[in-house]
C-alpha cells in the first residue's frame, strides 16, 4: 500500500514478474501507474508492504538494485546545461559503464540523435529530449527497465523506432514495466497486460485482441465489470511481491561500486561543466556582491575608520546574500529537469551526492571571493590578502556552503522558492556569521592567528556539526524528490 | 468523547488555578526588585516564556527525528504543533523582553546577545512554519520541516555558546557562584515555569487534536462518507 496523507495511491497491489517479462500498465489518470513504478524505481517506499527486486528487498535501496534499474520518468533526469552527449557521459561515469563513450555513441547513434550530440538539451524538441532520456535510461544495461509512459511527445516513426529498440532488448533478457495510455499498434499484443484503477489492480492477462481489451478496458474502468485475479497461467507467490534474479544472462553493466571520492567528483565535474558552459552562478554572485558592496558603502557613508570597522560585516553579508543566490541557482538547475531524481536513480551514496553538491557550490563561493577579496581591500582600505584572513573565509564558506546545499535542496521543491531560501538560511547561518565577522575583525585589529582562536574553534564546531547533520540528513530531502 | 471533553476541562482549571497563584506570587510574594523595581516582575513571565519557546523547539526536534526514523504522521503532528506554539511563547518573550528593556536599558531593543539568540529562535520557527505552507505535497511537507527543524536545532546550542563569549548587558539570572536572586523570586520563577508549561502542555494537546481532526476529515472527504452522512 502506498498513501499520501489520507489519500491512498495503491492499495493491495500483489504481483509477481518473471524474469525477462514484458508487463505494459494502463488505467485513468490517477490510476497509481507512476506510483507504482516510482516504487519499483526504489524512488519511492510503499507505505506498507514489500517489493522485491533482484531478490533484495527494496526499501535498502540498496546501489545493486539501482546499478539493475533503468527508470524512464515523465521528466527527462537530463541537464539542459549541458550537452547530450556531456549528459550520457555523467551518466556513464555514475553507473560506472566500462565502455561508456563507445556505450553513449552507440545509443545516440540508434536512437538517431549523434548528429546533434554537441548540441544544449535545452535546444532539444520534446520529442528528441524524450529519446535522449530513453538512451539514459538503457546506457548501463538494465535488466529491469521501468517506462513511464515513454511514447510522450513522440513522432510516428520515433515511436516506432524505440518500439523496435524495447523489443529488442526485452527479447536479450531485459524484464520490461511499461506505462501507457494506449495499446495501438502490434508491440503490445501477447504481452501481459495489467489494468489499474484507483490503486488496485483490476485486470491482469495477456493482451490477445486491441479492439475487444478496449471495450473490456472501459467497462473495467467505469467499474461496470470486475476481473477475477489471479489470472490464469500467472501464479501469486505466497511470499509477497518478488522479482527474482533473472534466469537468463542479461547484458546488465557489472561494474563494480564506483568509489565514494570518483562518486563526488563525477557530481562536481559535471556541475563545473554546466558553469563553465553558462557561467550563470558565478555571474549572478558577481554582480550581486559587487551591489551589495557598493550599496552598503554608500547607504552607511563608509569612509576611512568607518569603513575598516564595517569592512568584516559588509563582505560577510554581500557573500551570504550573493551565496543565497549561487545556492539556489545550482540546485533550481538540478531540479529543473529532475536531475536529483537521476542521482537517486544511479548507484550513488546520498552522502557523496550531498559532498559532490555542496563541494560544488563551494567551489563556486570560494571563486567569488578570490575577486571580492583585493575588491574590498581596494574598497575598504582593508588588509584582507594575507593567508590568516583567507584561512577564515574559507573555514566560513565551508558550513555555508553545507548547509546551505542542504537547504537549497529543500527550497526549491516549495512554492515560495525564491523567498523561501534566505527566510530558511539566514537564521541558521546566524551563529556562523557572527563567528566569521568576529574572526575578520579581530585579525583586522591586529589580534592575531591566536587571538581570535575563541572563534575559530566555534567555526570549526560549527562546520563539523553542520556537515555531519546535513550529511545525515540529505538523504531524506531528496527522497521521492 | 465526554471523558476527552472532561480531561480538557480539568487541565483548563488546571492551568487557570496555576496561572492565578503564579500571579499572585509574582505580585504579593515575591519581592520588590531594588535597582529594577515592580518593571522587574515582568521577569517571571519574560523567562517562563523564553523556557517554552526553547523546550517547543526541543519537542519540535525529537518529533522531527522520530518522523525521519520511523515515520508516522502523529510524529510530524507533534513537530508541527509543538512549533506553532513555541513561536507564540518565543513571540511573547521577545514582546516582555522589549517591555522590561525600555525602562531598565533605555531602549525597546539592544543588540546584545540573548535578544539576539531569542530573535533567532523567532526566525527559525517562522522558517519552520513558512516552509509547512510552501510544500503542496504533505508528506514531502512533512519530511523537510523535519529536516529543517532538527538541522536548526543543532545550532541552538551553538547559539547559546556564544552567551559566554560576547560581552552582554543582560542580567545575569543564574552565575557560576550561585543565584543573583532571592528564594522567593526563585520560587515564584519556579512557579511561573510551571504555569507556562502547563498552558504549553495544553497548548500542544489541542493543536494536535484539530490536525488528528483534519486529517480525519480530509479522509472521510476522499472517501465519500462525509457527503453520504450528511446527504441525509
């Protein structure tokens, strides 16, 4: 069973697949098809209930189970920011395929997209985002492969194409889920077909005839006719849901785990590649700080002692608020085409998702203040280049940076997210803040490596405290996301 | 449904009686402040306030943490709860602080550390709210507003590290020698502490019980058994 609060999106839901099967699920709207292949998918947990996959239980989400799944969701996983063939790399790289550029050629090639290969996602049509997305899904060799409803935004000969591709891969042992709304066409018929309506399952047998399934399919769905399950030839295992290890050698990528530290810095390539392409964080901190920089200097008249007296908070709140921005573009952009559930989808620790993000992002704050440092010594009369000072902003933009990866990934999935980020940060940074102005100043007034050691020590407890929670917690941030 | 209706009245009486002999003390027990004088008796309110702000922060924490753990709506009701009527306690302290600020200081507000902690704490529970009404889906809701409430906190202590660090003008209530207050004033404190908590206790239960009613209206609406019953 799975429910949202007081709805219920499946409910009884009792099935077992075979090994090199193909399933196709129809039903309404709202039925629980995507639910239901969320769940499979390991991106969602039933509320009650177990799924087997592989012979594991899936609710360890453990990475052997995801390395086995292919998952084509409603939104693409892919990165505008960057190029096909950037994308199937990233992806190559976090499934660990071994021959992951022949791999990623040979699936832009079949699915007719090499040309453009170079080219942005975000220039892609709906219909060639849709087969890049379907390349990303078999790139490391499913050996279950999950589609939902993966005929959307599709042209004739397109849809053909990938019916041809599925079959294909189906007939070499790949096990087969697939969402749809309709049934035209010869790729489904024979094939097991599995009629949902709200949450339960209603109808379960192969799929003989199209037109008599369609008028069988509207007497089911206004509930003027019930189905008897289980169907003939396909037996319930008394053990619960189960999909056991296939029988049949499947051409499934075997790689093993890719290392913890290779994880994070596949995560933070790849998010130095989209800035490098678009350089849209970097700029908008840029600007940003510099604004803020100059509004501050000119609203409190800041000349002479008075400016070396404000220079620590001024730039401390000029990269907070320039850091609100950063943080939030970086995670709105792996948001935006559902790029964290692609990261779920992969063999990753969430842990090394979290580090390969905020690692990121620090890189990104730390880039901005390598140009607001000699700005506000210029601006400020200030002596902030020397190896103490930039000892303090970094230790500052650590727990910043952490904790502010942690809840950007929580603001923008809310509606107020261009709000919200700041309302959510700024007071846990509080204590941060406070320590790293403290610590800015105190070397300004000349106290010294040792004589600021009160607020060094609090900014070390701060970070460690802060990357330990996030850590633990990102996890369930991104869950379902 | 009476024997609920009957514990409810008895805590309300409960807390009433409570409230009125804290009052009574506050202002017939306890002594007169010397260098403060009757603006001190804010006092007994200011600090019961600013424990329930922190001790809802605290059940907001653990209500997060066991939601993350083992899931359970009644978990994520408690949280919430418990930081909808800690941000009016943390409210209220930061009114009564201002209040006994003025006459004693000679301003409505100082930057000086515990106001800024108590502003703070004011901030990260409206966070905590604001983000409940953000996220359309519930579950989701739920599960951030965990995170966030056991990220923020973690930094509480910190916060409360930094009252030993910065130079403050506040009274000191509790120093490391001994009490700067009299026995009386310490009862009264004491009773004051009670007072609130009960209230908070109550506070709590009656918010936990409309959401426990939402949802189960909200199930019955789904359902269709809410129309049916009322068809009639």
């Amino acid at each position: 069973m799975k429910t949202f609060g007081p709805r219920t999106a499946l409910s009884g839901v009792n099935l077992r697949v075979e090994a090199g099967e193909w399933l196709t699920l129809v039903g309404p709207n709202g039925a629980g098809k995507t639910t239901l292949l969320r769940i499979l998918a390991t991106l969602a947990l039933p509320t009650s209930g177990e799924v087997h996959l592989f012979g594991l239980n899936s609710r360890r989400r453990d990475t052997a189970i995801r390395r086995q799944l292919g998952f084509l969701s409603h939104r693409s996983l892919l990165y505008d920011d960057l190029t096909a063939a950037q994308n199937l790399a990233f992806y190559g790289r976090v499934y660990g395929v071994s021959d992951g550029p022949a791999r990623s050629a040979v699936m832009l090639d079949r699915l007719h997209l090499a040309a453009r290969q170079d080219d942005l996602v975000a220039t892609y049509s709906r219909g060639m985002q849709q087969r890049l997305a379907v390349a990303r899904a078999l790139l490391h060799r499913p050996r279950l492969l999950l589609l939902d409803e993966p005929y959307t935004g599709l042209d004739l000969l397109a849809a053909e194409s990938l019916t041809r591709l599925l079959a294909e891969i189906n007939a070499a042992g790949c096990t087969i889920l697939l969402s749809t709304h309709t049934l035209e066409g010869g790729a489904f018929l024979g094939r097991r077909t599995l009629v949902l309506r709200q949450g339960r399952v209603i109808h379960d047998a192969p799929l003989n005839n199209a037109t008599a399934f369609a008028a069988l399919y509207r007497r089911l769905v206004a509930g003027e006719c019930s189905d008897t399950l289980p169907p003939p030839g396909v037996a319930l295992p008394a053990d619960g849901n189960a999909l056991p290890a296939p029988t049949r050698d499947a051409p499934t990528e075997q790689g093993g785990a890719l290392p913890f530290w290779r994880q994070i810095w596949a995560i933070v390539a790849k998010d130095l590649a989209a800035e490098m392409r678009t350089r849209e964080i970097l700029g908008a901190m840029f600007v940003f700080a510099v604004l803020a920089l100059l509004i501050f200097s000119f609203a409190l008249d800041l000349r002479g002692a008075a400016a070396r007296a404000a220079a620590p908070g001024v730039l401390w709140c000029a990269i907070a608020f320039a850091g609100t921005l950063g943080l939030s573009r970086s995670l709105a952009r792996e948001q935006h085409s559902g790029g964290l559930t692609g990261l779920l989808l992969a063999p990753l620790d969430p842990a090394a998702i979290f580090l390969g993000k905020a690692l990121g992002n620090l890189l990104f704050m730390l880039t901005l203040e390598i140009v607001l440092l000699p700005l506000g010594t210029l601006l400020f009369d200030v002596s902030l280049l020397n190896l103490e000072m930039v000892g303090i902003f970094l230790m500052g933009t650590v727990g910043y940076a952490a904790v502010g990866t942690l809840l950007a990934a929580i603001a923008v999935n809310t509606r107020a997210r261009e709000v919200l980020m700041p309302i959510l940060l700024l007071p846990l940074v509080a204590p941060l803040l406070i320590a790293a102005v403290r610590a800015t100043g105190g070397l300004l007034e000349g106290l010294g490596w040792a004589g600021i050691a009160v607020w060094r020590h609090w900014l070390v407890v701060y970070n460690l405290l802060i990357v330990a929670v996030s850590m633990l917690t990102f996890g369930y941030v991104v869950e379902d996301s | 449904m009476k024997s609920k209706g009957l514990t409810e009245w008895l805590l309300a009486a409960l807390a009433a009686i409570i409230f009125l002999i804290a009052l009574g003390m506050v202002f017939f027990y306890a002594p007169r402040e010397a260098t403060m004088g009757d603006v001190q008796r804010i006092f007994y309110f200011h600090v019961a306030s600013a424990w329930v702000g922190f001790f809802g922060f605290f059940i907001t924490f653990l209500g997060g943490g066991l939601y993350l753990l083992r899931g359970g709506r009644r978990w994520d009701i408690l949280a919430l709860a418990s930081a909808e009527v800690g941000l009016t306690f943390i409210t209220m302290t930061l009114l009564t602080g201002m209040l006994w600020a003025k006459p004693v200081w000679g301003v409505y507000w100082t930057w000086e550390p515990r106001l800024i902690i108590s502003a703070v704490q004011w901030a990260l529970y409206m966070a905590y709210v604001m983000l409940r009404g953000s996220v359309g889906d519930a579950e989701r809701g739920a599960r951030f507003a965990a995170v966030y409430g056991v990220v923020a906190f973690v930094t509480v202590p910190l916060s409360w590290f930094a009252i030993r660090w910065w130079r403050t003008i506040h009274p000191v209530v509790f120093s490391g020698s001994g009490m700067t207050i009299t026995p009386k004033m310490l009862t009264t404190l004491l009773v004051a502490i009670a007072a609130f908590t009960i209230l908070y206790g109550i506070l709590l239960r009656t918010r936990v019980h409309l959401e426990q009613e939402r949802d189960h209206l909200a199930a019955l609406r789904r359902t269709g058994d809410w129309e049916d019953g009322h068809a009639d």
